[in-house]
C-alpha cells in the first residue's frame, strides 16, 4: 500500500514538472496544409508559446463568450451541436491564433485572416486538441490561484484598507 502511494505521489511530482516543461517552453504542433498553400510545403507547424498577460487577456475573452446550454444539449443533441459548431468554431479558432501569433501587433494584424485560415485548414479533432493545449500551455490555473492567494492576504478586501499617511 506504501509503495502505490510512493507511485502515485512520484506520477504527480512528474505530472507537475511536465505541465512545468510546457509552461517554460512551449508545444509544436503539426498540421497538414490544404489547398493553394500546399505548395510551402505539406506541413505548416504551429507553435504555442506561453502567453503574455495581453494574450492571455485576448484569449481569455474569446472562451469567456462561448456559452453552452446544457439542457438544449439533452433535448436535440444532433441539431444543438450543429448549431455550436456554427456559433462556436471560429471563437476556438480566434483563440487559437492569439496563442500561435503571440504578439500584439501580430494579433492586431493578422488574427482575422490567420483565425479563418485555421477555420478551413483544422479538422475537428485538431481545434479541440489545439484548444486544450493552449489552455493547459497558458496557465490559467496558476493565474486564478494566484488571485485567491491575493484575496486571502485580505489585500483586496475594502474594509481592511489603511489609508496612506
């Protein structure tokens, strides 16, 4: 019994150091090329880069108007997903190019055209997993936990504040 917790304690330890490792460095991630562009070459690598605050700022928006209504979800599946998949794709895909870009000036200009790129290029199953991967890379969870941190010091709480004398 010892020896499994010593596991499961070692499998979070490495667990923690490889969400470090992409916190730090980054992911790559490949995809085909379809169309006109092909002639680049039949792979375009995309790299996903930890976010600044403005990015992250930017991305953060773009998940923030995404809203799903999960009992609408239960009555028509089929006809609900579809209407997502309308409402809700290019705002994935919109993210997804804050990340990649990862500049402001680069977001500025070149968002709209890389975000309807995206759109047209990614299946499916690669958005969403373009869309975990840029929530895991930009450390949001660190973010909210460093909130709470704040707010239990008491340092955001009004009725505690001094005034400056």
């Amino acid at each position: 019994m010892k020896e499994e917790r010593l596991d499961d304690v070692q499998q979070d330890e490495a667990r923690r150091r490889a969400v470090d490792v992409l916190l730090e460095r980054g992911v790559v991630f490949e995809v085909e090329r379809r169309g006109p562009l092909r002639v680049f070459g039949k792979k375009m690598r995309l790299v996903i880069n930890p976010p600044t605050l403005g990015v992250l700022y930017a991305i953060s928006g773009e998940f923030a108007a995404m809203r799903v209504e999960e009992g609408k979800v239960e009555e028509d599946p089929i006809g609900y997903s579809f209407s997502l998949v309308r409402s809700q794709s290019h705002s994935m895909a919109r993210a997804v190019a804050y990340a990649v870009l990862g500049a402001r000036w680069k977001v500025k200009c070149f968002a709209g055209v890389f975000s309807r790129y995206l759109l047209w290029q990614l299946t499916a199953k690669q958005l969403l997993k373009l869309v975990v991967t840029v929530l895991s890379v930009s450390g949001t969870a660190d973010f909210i936990n460093s909130i709470r941190l704040i707010k239990g010091t008491g340092l955001l709480d009004v009725k505690t504040e001094r005034p400056v004398e």
